[in-house]
DNA sequence: TCCCAGGCCACAC
DNA sequence: GTGTGGCATGGG
C-alpha cells in the first residue's frame, strides 16, 4: 500500500469543502472517483495510504502547493485571519478539466447534496466527454442544466478544453466562457480547481455575502468589483483567499445571518490510522 | 408552504 | 452600462 507524505494536509476537509463531489465515505478514509478512475485514501497523520497512482494522488491533492507559505502569507490579512486559523490542512485540488466542468455546470442555482446527486448519477451512466442526450439528462432531474451539458460535451469532443492549461488565466478564462452556461463564476471555479489558478477568485452567493459584510460594510456592490478587489488584496492567492472564506463562512453561518446551515465539526485533527489494507481491494 | 441553492441568460431601461 | 425574472428541481 503506497504512502505518500502529506505535511500541512486534512483530508476530509479539503474533500467536504464543496470543490469536489465524487467522493465517498468509508471506514476512516475515502473512496475517490476521479479522472475516469478510483481509488481509496486514507490519512495517518501525515501521510497517505492510498491503493491509487502515488503521483496521481499527489497531483491530484496539490500536495505540491507550499500550504504554509499560503498561509502564512494570507494570515497577514488581519480581515482574513479567522478564515485561515479555521481551515488548517484545506487545499486547493487540481481536478479533471472535463468532470470539473461537468460538476460546475451541475452547480448553478442548486445545493451541494443536489450536485453530488447528479455527479454519480452522471458518472454511473456515461464516460469521458459524454453525457447522453438532453432527454436523458432532464430524466436524471438536472433540469435547464441539460442543455449546457450537451453543449459542453460535444465542445470537450472536439478539444474545446485541450491547450486550456497552457493558456494565460484571461484567455482561458475566455475560452472556458464560449460554452453555453458557462460565465465568470463557473469558469473561476474551473480555472481555480482544475487548472490550478490560484488567482481565480469564483463568487458565489456565500462568497458575496461575506465578502460585502467583511470587506464592504455591507454595502451591495457588483461582483466584478469583488473581483477585481480579491485580486488586488491577494493577489496570486486570491483563490486560496476564497475557498478559506467560503468554508468558514458556511460553517459560522456568519456570513448569511441566519442559523448556520452546515453544522460540522471544524476540522482542526488530523483523522485517527484505521488500517486501510484490510478492507476489499479497488475493483 | 415557502425560500433558496457554489448562476446564466435574455431582455428591459 | 445596470437591474430583473425565468429557468427545473429539490433541500431544509
């Protein structure tokens, strides 16, 4: 069983953080659906066991990303402090271009236990770049998503995503926009948790709402001026800066000023050894 | 029952 | 340029 080393690293929190849906709970570790594949793993302190590809597994955590110096360096911020002491060990994934794009596209004006719903549902019936029809689609219930997902897929089958990952942040962003359903929020967060650009900054309703209460003195503004003022505050981090605050905030429910609605544990232990080698193997 | 969800788009003005 | 419904569905 492969171990990797995962300093600076919380598993399930980086995986319960909404960048990712196709993950399942398993006796003290996770089984992962990603890139076409799975694999199970789990966290021993700090190290991974994993039955997956050790390089892929790697990549895909970003455990390459130099978390302290992220940290460090956003904790300055003395607005964004508390985001970063809440969420130790939380990083950025580098996901699948294709299955990202496909989760984001399922995430417009729907609800995290909706968009896991449908990232199985998708994933059990169909392959890479595929999604089956707009009829089928509107029978698994994705609704006015349908369309976009067979835009998408027909794109994606003619290279629509190929070259992305050598493109500057703007022009790939613009590229990610010319599918039908795709706009700024969707395309930040497949640049941000595909392409590894740490500097897309995705706003969503969370991401608004603490942004104007913290940052703005709970005045409306557009989200072009969230934007663009994430991008001068942090800069090549401001992604990092976002996910930090859309945990924190839906696990306060300070920012919605109502009852939080994800009431968690914070995540601030690293998870027990269960031994993961005992268990039925992968496929 | 009602409000809202990790939005986008067409259409007002 | 900015503001506003409609879109499908279901979670809480």
């Amino acid at each position: 069983m492969p171990r990797l080393r995962a300093p600076e690293f919380n598993l399930p929190l980086t995986l319960e953080s909404g960048q990712f849906f196709h993950w399942t709970r398993e006796a003290g570790g996770f089984l992962v659906r990603h890139a076409g594949r799975r694999f199970r793993v789990r966290q021993d302190g700090g190290r991974l066991e994993t039955d997956g590809d050790p390089a892929a597994v790697r990549r895909f955590f970003a455990l390459d990303h130099d978390l302290p110096a992220v940290r460090a360096r956003l904790r300055r911020d003395p607005l964004l402090r508390p985001a970063v002491d809440h969420a130790p060990g939380l990083r950025i994934l580098r996901q699948d271009p294709w299955e990202c794009t496909v989760a984001f596209l399922l995430s417009t004006a729907s609800n995290i236990p909706r968009i896991t719903r449908h990232v199985f549902d998708l994933g059990r019936r169909w392959g890479r770049h595929r999604t089956g029809t707009e009829a089928q689609l509107r029978a698994l219930g994705v609704g006015f998503r349908a369309p976009s997902l067979v835009r998408a897929a027909a794109l994606a089958r003619r290279g629509w995503l190929d070259g992305v990952a050598r493109l500057p942040t703007p022009e790939a962003r613009e590229r990610l926009m010319e599918a039908p359903g795709i706009a700024e929020k969707v395309a930040d967060c497949i640049l941000l948790f595909a392409f590894g650009r740490l500097e897309a900054f995705p706003v969503d309703t969370w991401i608004r709402r603490v942004m104007r209460e913290r940052f703005f003195r709970g005045r409306r503004v557009p989200d072009r001026a969230i934007r663009e003022f994430a991008s001068e505050r942090w800069g090549d981090l401001a992604g990092y800066a976002q996910q930090l605050l859309y945990v924190w905030s839906r696990h306060s429910g300070r920012a919605s000023g109502r009852r939080p609605s994800v009431t968690r544990k914070v995540f601030s232990s690293v998870p027990r050894k269960i031994p993961i080698s005992t268990r039925s193997p992968a496929k």
